[in-house]
C-alpha cells in the first residue's frame, strides 16, 4: 500500500527567536497567570522560571498560529489550571515551598545568618501594587523555647528540608 504525500511538515520558514512584542505578550500574559496562584503556595524563583520557559514557547507558538485571542482578550484561566501547572512544575524540580514547623536552610542576604531554622510563620499579603507576596519568619530552639530570628524571608532564600518540628525531640 503506498502513501501518498499531502504536504509537508517542514516549516516554510527559518526558525527565529521571539520578537520584542513576543517576548512582552508573554511576560504580561504569564504575569497575569502567575497573580492567580494563591500567595499561600510561594513557589520558588527556580520554579517560576522554569514554568515561565515552558510558558513562552507555548505563547510564543501560540501567538504565531494566530491561537492566542482569548488571552489577548483578558479571558482568565480557571485557577486551578495555573495552580496545577505550577505545582507540576514545582514537583518536576522538587521545589515544595516552605511549610510552617518545617526546617530549612536560610541562604539569604543576611550572610551572617546562614544556616538551619525552623518556619515559625507563613505571611501571605498583597504588595503595594497588588501582587500576592510570601514572606516568612525563621527561628532557632533557645533555652528549650522557639524563638524567632529572622523576618521577612523569601523563599528564595530558603531549602526546604524533610524535617518538620517536634517539641517531643527536645
């Protein structure tokens, strides 16, 4: 039995990066997406990077297949689906964010405070300019009692461990 060749799948034109209004679109539209995720999840830079990659060569194809009008048109998407995606993600990587009564590794600018805590708060809030943001309070064990030490901690800054507090082992 012999096939006959409609067409090609060969692309009629040389391959090209994202234009600048390419590139624009899907930093808006990706931002937009990202503000629909709950602040409560705080998922790591690395992972929005890495969801963000994934979002511009989707949008970027989308864009030039003439598939993006419903984007275009402010139409949100469910949240569970942004939510979802980002926890794909987050669990591709192993980027879980931070728990209260977790211990992690601080990393962050304050360099002489290096080192392991535990999660003592989880602050979630709207900046400013409207954005969801996560901070979260750090603390070490002091004469038997938690204490916090640092405030105001990104989860940048921070490696989650499999470790979470028990007063029991003190």
């Amino acid at each position: 039995m012999s096939m006959t060749r409609i067409g090609s799948i060969e692309p009629n034109y040389p391959s090209a990066p994202p234009s600048e209004g390419e590139e624009e679109q899907s930093e808006a539209a990706f931002a937009s997406a990202l503000a629909q995720v709950s602040p409560r999840f705080g998922f790591p830079g690395t992972v929005r990077d890495l969801a963000y990659e994934l979002f511009r060569v989707g949008w970027t194809s989308g864009v030039r297949t003439g598939h993006t009008w419903s984007a275009m048109l402010s139409v949100p998407l469910p949240d569970e689906m942004i939510h979802s995606a980002m926890q794909g993600v987050a669990d591709a990587v192993g980027g879980q964010p931070p728990r209260l009564g977790q211990k992690v590794q601080y990393e962050g600018s304050l360099v002489g405070r290096h080192g392991y805590y535990w999660i003592t708060r989880v602050e979630a809030h709207l900046s400013l300019s409207g954005r969801p943001t996560v901070h979260y309070r750090l603390g070490e064990v002091r004469d038997g009692l938690l204490r916090t030490v640092l405030h105001n901690v990104h989860a940048e800054s921070l490696t989650p461990l499999p470790e979470d507090f028990d007063r029991d082992i003190l």
